[in-house]
C-alpha cells in the first residue's frame, strides 16, 4: 500500500504545484482566476478576490504536504494533506458540475493559461483526482509492508507524477480530439 500512497502523492503533487503556478505565474494570472471565482458566483458571503487567494493558499499548502519525504513529514501531516486535498476536489467537482448545469462558459484557469469553460470534463477529472485523494487516504490507513525498495518508490512517485500531468493538460489533449471546424468551399 506504500507504494500506492507514493504514486498519490506523486499525481497530487504536481497537480497542485501546477495549479499554485498557473494562479499566480503574474498578477495577470491571479485577476484572471478571480474573475473564475467572481463568475461562478458561489453562494458564499467572502469576495472573489479573498476567496481566490484562501483557493490558491490551501493548494500550496498541499504542496510541501505532498512533497516532502516520510522523515521530514509526519504521517499525520500526509494524512491533513490528502483530507485538504480531498474536500477541495469535492468542492471543485462540484463547482464543475454546477458551472456544466448552468451552461454558462465560466473559463477554467484551473491551471492558469487555460480559457476552457469550465464543463464536464472538469468533474470527471476532478472527480478521479478525488478518487485519487481518497485512494491515498484509505492507503495510509491500512497496514502493509513497507516499499522499503528506492527504485520502486521513485518508479510510484514518476508514475503519479505523469498521471499528473496527464490531468493538467487535460483541456489540450480533450482539443485535440473536438472535431475540426469545417471549412467552406466556393463553388
């Protein structure tokens, strides 16, 4: 199960490593992913602007929470983590299929370039990052033994990590499949 939990922790973390980056890569960027949140229009009595800045601390937080190996991290620093982690891919999901149902074209910038409407393909990857975060935490709660083997870990940690970038280029490799705008022809 160790090793489950390290390819978790591989994926998590650089979904949310890419995500911090993508809001706040300039201020540009920040604006751009507070006027998502200002759009949803979430029935919450917190601006847009602080609710974007308390969406983009309590990924980075999860960043060190990820990233940091068993000796430097408690357990129970993993397992806050990968709760945290949790309940804002339920939030996002959620947001996700909300902003589908409404059809309105709310864009993404879940990883900041992105001007994707936020949609469908947004829940179901952010209902599989859940299932994820959940995977890692029932993991951490079941014993096992250890992975004890280095390679075995970093071939877990690299196999989450590209699992993990698969996600956040999601709304790429989703273009490339869209069929292609026909083209009118003289006759």
């Amino acid at each position: 199960m160790e090793l489950v939990v390290w390819a978790v922790r591989g994926c998590l973390l650089l979904v949310f490593t890419r995500s911090v980056l993508g809001k706040v890569r300039n201020p540009a960027a920040f604006v751009e992913f507070t006027g998502t949140v200002r759009a949803l229009r979430l029935p919450v009595p917190v601006p847009a602007r602080l609710l974007a800045a308390l969406v983009v601390a309590a990924e980075a937080v999860l960043v060190p929470a990820f990233a940091l190996p068993g000796p430097l991290a408690p357990p129970a620093v993993l397992v806050a983590g990968l709760g945290l982690a949790a309940v804002l891919l339920a939030a996002f999901t959620a947001l996700a299929v909300a902003a589908a149902r409404s059809g309105r074209r709310t864009p993404c910038h879940c990883f900041g370039r992105t001007a994707t409407p936020l949609g469908a393909v947004h829940a179901v990857r952010n209902s599989i990052l859940l299932a994820l975060a959940v995977t890692g935490l029932v993991a951490t709660a079941v014993p096992g033994p250890a992975a004890g083997d280095p390679v075995a870990v970093l071939t877990a940690v690299l196999a989450g990590a590209v699992l993990g970038l698969l996600v956040t280029v999601l709304d790429d490799l989703a273009a490339l499949f869209r069929p292609l705008p026909r083209k009118e022809t003289a006759p």
